[in-house]
C-alpha cells in the first residue's frame, strides 16, 4: 500500500490524472517497497530484488491488457 500511495503521490506532483497511466511510476514502488520490506525474512539479495522487480515491471502491462480483455479488470492498464 506504501508504494500504491508514493506512486499516487508522485503521479499527483506531475499533474497526471486519478487512474492516468505512468509506466514506472505505476510499476516499480508497488514491487520494489513490498520486497525491501520481506528482504530479510525471505532471504533476498539486492539483485534478487532488482531481478524480481524488473519481471514485475516487464510482465504487469501485458497481463493487464489480458486480463482486461478476459473481463477480469476493469481498465486495460
């Protein structure tokens, strides 16, 4: 939730609209915050994270637009 609310905020200071898409700004705090967080109960390396991060980042748009189309969301991003 912490990295849902810095991307809002971010989002808010660079004027993009409430549900508007930011590639980056939407992907990587909502992975990257929850992972530094578990870090060290789940035993991760810093470029585990980085690596973990990345697939998140590279697989969350493709999946949206397939769940959207699959009516599983409600917007395509």
């Amino acid at each position: 939730m912490l990295g849902d609310a810095l991307s809002s905020f971010v989002k808010r200071r660079l004027n993009i609209a409430s549900g508007g898409r930011a590639t980056g700004i939407d992907q990587i705090p909502e992975a990257l915050l929850p992972l530094l967080v578990v870090r060290g109960a789940l035993g991760l390396s810093l470029p585990e994270v980085a690596a973990i991060t990345l697939v998140f980042f590279v697989l969350e748009i493709p999946l949206a637009r397939l769940f959207f189309r699959l009516g599983l969301r409600d917007r395509p991003h």
